[in-house]
C-alpha cells in the first residue's frame, strides 16, 4: 500500500512540475495577481485530481482487507448502545428550582502508570512506535461533579491528559465510576481529553503500529481472536481507577456556592495553521466560588492543540496545561482546562516569547504562565493597575521576566492594555441531553484501522463492506445564556460562527441555529469518544496543494471521512431540536 501511495503521488508531483513550468512560461507577460490566480486554480485542479486518487486507492485497500472478529454485524450496535451510556437530564427546565443552588466538587490525579519508569510506553501525538520513559512534569485526570439543585442529578466531567480516548474506553471509566458509587445518581459522566500531544499513546496509532498491523491481519485471515492490544492495559487500567477515585473524592467534597461566566480574547496566543483563517478569539471561563470559603475552581474553555513542547523532543509531558494549573493553584485555585472546537489550532508563542531564544521547556512553561495569569485576571476582575501592583509586589502571579527579556524591544508583558473582565452570574440551570449513535467511516484510513481493530473504537461491519463507529454527541445548557455542545472530534470553527467555505455546505453553522441574542456557544470537544477532525463536508480533503504545489492540509487523513460534519453536526442540531 504504502509504496503504491507513493507512485501515485510521484506521477501526480511530475505532472505538476512540468505544468507549473509551462504555466510559468506562458505567464511572462501577465502581472503578478493573474499568475498567482493561475497558480491557485492549477493547484485546485490538481488537489482534486489527486484527492479522488487517494480515495479510490485508500478505499480499494480498507475495502478487501479482511476484519477482525472485533469487527461486528451492525446489528450487535443495539445491545452495545445502553451499556454504561448516561442520557442526560429527563426534562429540561427554564428557571432554576426553588431554592437551588450550584454545587460543585474537585479532584485531580496522577495517571502515571507505577510502571511508568520501567515500563514499555509510547509517545502518543508525534511520532510512530517512540518508546518513552521520562516525565518532566505530570499527567492528570481532573474532575468536576456538578449539580443545579434540581434534584436530577449530578452532572460529572472528567479531563485527561492525553490525545483522546475511544468511546469504549469513555464507557469502561463510566463503569468503573458507577462500581465506586452505586447509590449516587448521574445525569452523565463525560470523559475528554486536553488533547496533548506529548502524553502516553491512548489511541492505539502511534505503538508497534506495524507490528500490530502484521499481528492482526493474520489474526483477521485465519479468524483468529490473538489480536494486539492497541493501548496499553495498564495505562487505561490506571485511568479508570484514578478517574473513579477522583469522581467520588468529587461527589464527596460537593459544596453549594455561585457559578460565573466571563471571556476574554485569547487570539495572541492561538493560531489557526490551515485557511481560511476562522477562529473563536474567545477563552470562556467558568468560575465557581464555594460559599465555605474553600478554594474556588475555574474552568477553561478554548480550542488549542497543547504543543508547545513540539515536534523534535522525547519527553512526556501535558504541555501548557500543567503550568497554567501551576499558577491557578500558586493563587489559590484548582484549575480544570477542557479542550474547545480545536480544529487545527494550535498555540501561538509570540506573545510569551518575547522575541527570546528559548528551547521547547522554556517556551511550555512561559505560555502555561501567561494562560494562568489570564485566567487569574478574569477571575478576579482586576485592572491593569492592579495587575502590575501585584507584580511589583511579588503576590498572585508568576512571573517569568527575567532582566534580558525586559531589555528586549520585543518584550510584551501580557497584561499592557489589560482591559478588566465583568463575571456574570449563571442561574442554576443545568440541562444535558446525549445521544449514542454510529457514523458512517468513509476514509480508507480509518477505515483499515478499524477493520484490523488497531484502535478501541468499537466497529461494525454490513454485509456490503460499510464501515460505522459506534459515538455520542451531546448538548447541554447552563444558566439562562450558555449553550454547550458536546463534540466527539476536532470541530473547525466555521462550523460554529460561520466562514466562506460554509457556502456550499448542507448545514448552516451552530450560532445561526442554536443561538439567540446574547447567548454563546462553547464547544466542548473530544468529549466522549475521539473520532478525529471535524470538517465542513464540501471542505474535505486528504491532502490540498497550495499554489505553490506545496502539499499542505493533510488532516484529512484523521477523520472519519467527508460526511463528517454532516453526520456529526447534523446529529447535533437534532438533538437540539429534540428539546428546544
């Protein structure tokens, strides 16, 4: 396959080079734009030419490879779709119940296996089959259980430290919590990840890969059930165990207090790497005050891959995250960061490197400082006077200027032109509908993978050869102004606000059809299953090539397909429907 793939895009690239020579010559005498526009318009002919190659080569492949006896007859979907899935609320309610009020509690763990140091574990995120050992800072599981006072329930969120977690994996932590707890009552638990890409493998993709495709193709010949274990054991033995231990230190520490809402733009320190360029510029934040005097906790919102640790470097780390938690907790907070509509966002250094040489720990810390030292500032309202009083003084937050970056003229002190942040109260109202569902996997990739049970998606297979994944999508509310969605993938953003290339798409984007005036929308991705990007469907492909003919945008290759969004999104806005 992999040679074949690569004869294609040989013949393809050869083709492109000697039209881009011809285009060059014919286009001496026209300006500058006109060649650039040629340029462009041979390069979308061409991305399509090869895009429709890849697809028809991808889906030969995953089409006559045999799958394993994990891969059932999607009439086995309906006993799997009930097991240890949460529904949500029953009813939705307008106003909070009389005499409600929020209540929250807090934990956090390590996940390190004890083995960590001796074991055989993956780098999950960058690179294939990169065994790793060393941990420069933690990897957590961090929990919230929340309840409206209505009586219907608590609501619990978990966060992990790694790249994502397959819905079967989300369903065994859900068992193991209701074991540690049988007699409390859940509306749901939702489990996601923070997306770093420096944690240890927990999708199956990135260990022996090609060991484990050798092992299960022979597995999948002969019927055979000797199949890999595509994650390792102990690792997800470790997150469940520490996720239920954390959910009921949680439940047990619940206390009433008021929960506030506030944003701030967050655009000088994320990026979106793909066009058109359409971001949420927003950080949404939740703040809960205990009425016990307790510390409070805040809840971060916004999409951002956590890699600032990058590409290059061996060591296992949550990235950014640990050190904005670092600084929260220095102010007296427990922090919890769920990853928002991510897309292909990443981090944006700029702001917090100050122009200076700093290697790849430096830059992780610095950024993880300054989102922390926002958040502080949102929470507490203060202006930037009282930021920099508080800085002189030495109290609340941390600080990384050191005298060589203040000497630089690129230095930019995150707080210059601060503006204070006004916190509204949100009423407790906490409505939560999910759905459990399949989706119909059309990249070839994915596909093989699931075929030959590579990952821990749960997969099914009709006697025609079409491939679906078992998933969930959810909604919820909170207070009277804050609608959630509750994303399996990486959502692009134009599916959220809108953007040209949503011209030619089924659907119209979440604010034009969930949203009302002076509602906002978070996006709370990666929740509950893991099924790579999400992308409006007619801006779909596996590879798109620039008008340079540089190949770029190769996302593609990690969704489940084209029909992506529209069967995801789609879902969503059903849902919706279904109770507003």
């Amino acid at each position: 396959m992999k040679k074949t793939f690569k004869a294609i895009v040989a013949v393809v690239m050869c083709a492109t080079m000697l039209f881009s020579t011809v285009v060059g010559v014919s286009a001496a005498s026209t300006t500058a734009d006109e060649e650039n526009a040629v340029m462009a318009s041979v390069a979308q002919v061409i991305t399509t030419g090869l895009n429709k190659a890849v697809d028809a080569l991808l889906n030969f492949v995953s089409g006559v490879l045999p799958a394993t006896v994990k891969v059932e007859d999607p009439s086995a979907y309906a006993a799997y779709a009930d097991d240890n899935f949460y529904a949500g609320t029953e009813e939705f309610i307008d106003e909070p119940a009389e005499g409600a009020q929020w209540k929250l509690g807090y934990a956090d763990a390590s996940i390190l296996p004890a083995d960590f140091s001796t074991g055989k574990y993956y780098k999950g995120g960058y690179d294939i089959n990169l065994q790793l050992s060393e941990c420069i800072d933690d990897l957590k599981v961090r929990v919230i259980a929340l309840d409206d006072g209505s009586g219907r329930g608590i609501t619990v969120f978990a966060v992990v430290d790694c790249l994502g977690l397959a819905n079967d994996d989300v369903r065994n932590i859900r068992a193991a919590v209701a074991e540690a707890l049988p007699d409390v009552e859940f509306t749901s638990i939702n489990v996601s990840a923070t997306h770093v890409h420096s944690g240890i493998d927990t999708q199956g993709i990135y260990t022996d890969t090609f060991g484990h495709v050798i092992k299960n193709l022979i597995a999948a010949i002969t019927g055979s059930d000797d199949l890999c274990d595509p994650v390792d054991t102990d690792l997800l033995a470790t997150i469940q165990a520490q996720t239920a231990a954390c959910v009921k230190e949680a439940v047990a520490e619940m206390t009433t207090g008021t929960l506030e809402y506030a944003k701030t733009d967050i655009s000088d320190y994320v990026r979106d790497r793909t066009d058109p360029e359409i971001m949420l510029d927003d950080m949404y934040c939740l703040i809960f005050n205990p009425d016990n005097g307790d510390a409070s906790t805040v809840i971060s919102n916004f999409g951002v891959h956590p890699e600032c640790i990058g590409y290059g470097t061996q060591l296992i780390t949550s990235d950014f995250v640990y050190y904005t938690e670092e600084t929260l907790n220095k102010a007296g907070y427990n922090y919890m960061f769920i990853e928002g509509a991510v897309g292909t966002y990443t981090e944006e250094n700029g702001k917090s490197g100050d122009g200076l040489d700093l290697d790849r720990v430096e830059a992780t810390i610095r950024y993880g400082h300054e989102v922390g030292n926002i958040l502080i500032a949102v929470a507490t309202g203060m202006t930037e006077e009282e930021i920099a009083a508080a800085y002189a003084a030495g109290v609340v937050y941390t600080n990384d200027y050191t005298e060589e970056a203040l000497a630089t003229d690129n230095c930019t002190i995150w707080y210059e032109g601060w503006e204070a942040v006004t916190t509204e109260k949100v009423a407790p109202i906490l409505n939560i509908k999910l759905k459990a569902m399949t989706v119909d996997v059309k990249n070839g990739v994915y596909k093989a993978f699931g075929k030959l049970s590579l990952a821990n998606n749960v997969m099914y297979e009709d006697a025609d050869g079409n491939v679906t994944a078992s998933t969930e999508i959810g909604y919820m509310e909170l207070g009277e102004n804050l609608k959630v969605i509750l994303c399996p993938g990486e959502t692009y953003a134009e599916l959220i606000v809108g953007g040209e290339n949503m011209a030619d798409f089924s659907l119209d984007c979440a604010y034009d059809v969930m949203a009302e005036e002076g509602e906002d929308i978070l996006v709370f991705d990666l929740m509950n299953d893991a099924l790579g990007y999400i992308m409006p469907d007619n801006d779909f492909v596996y590879f798109r090539m620039e008008a340079d003919f540089a190949l770029a945008d190769s996302w593609g290759l990690t969704s489940i397909g084209a029909n992506a969004a529209s069967d995801v999104y789609g879902a969503i806005y059903d849902l919706y429907g279904s109770v507003r």
